[in-house]
C-alpha cells in the first residue's frame, strides 16, 4: 500500500492512513451540522471541507485542530477516531480489532451531549 492525499506521517517506519475525514463527517452529522454550518465555523468553504471528509485534500494540522474545536470534540479523540486496522502493524491488529469498538463506545460515551448535560 502507498500513501495518498489522507496519510499522515510520524517519525515511525510506518505511516498512518487514518481516515480522518470520515472521522470529521461523522461527528459533524452526529452534531446536526451541515458542510456549509462547519465550514464556515472554520472559516474554509464547504467545498474544501467535501474534499476533506472524502479523502481528496490533507487538512493541516492548525485546521484539524480547529475543526475538532467546533465540533467540541478533544483533538485526541478525533484522530484516533480516524486509526483504521491498516494503521496498525499486522501483529497488533487482533488486538486492535478486539479493543477498538470498546474504546470508540467508551469515548463516545465522553463526549455525548447527554454525558454533557449530565455533567
């Protein structure tokens, strides 16, 4: 596999594919928002935030960190939102597949508009 436009790279042998953003798209619909409401929160256009949810266009950090803002979601929990099983090496991904859907409930369960209001 080669990177594309969504990679992300670390100072480690490998690289991340993540999936960023469909990542973002989730938790703007999850929000009741339309592509026009957050692009213009962030101050891009709907157009660039289309191509950043379908994977055509790398945002750069300084505008991830603000889209994760907008949408009130802690930029850690965005990105690791993001990790697919193809970012991570062939030896952990039993495990990755066996913990993943807990975490996501778990940081769900954080970041709700209930766990919020009950807070």
């Amino acid at each position: 596999m080669h990177p594309t436009s969504s990679t992300i790279f670390i100072n480690t042998p490998f690289y991340f594919v993540m999936n960023l953003g469909s990542s973002i798209k989730a938790f703007r619909k999850e929000r009741k928002l339309s592509q026009s409401d957050l692009a213009g929160m962030c101050g891009i256009t709907s157009t660039y935030l289309s191509l950043v949810e379908n994977g055509k266009k790398e945002p750069t950090i300084a505008l991830i960190k603000i889209i994760a803002e907008k949408l009130e979601v802690p930029l850690p929990i965005l990105i690791f939102s993001a990790i697919t099983d193809e970012d991570i090496p062939i030896e952990k991904k039993e495990l990755f597949e066996l913990v993943k859907p807990s975490i996501d409930s778990i940081l769900q369960k954080l970041i709700s508009e209930d766990a919020v209001s009950e807070g």
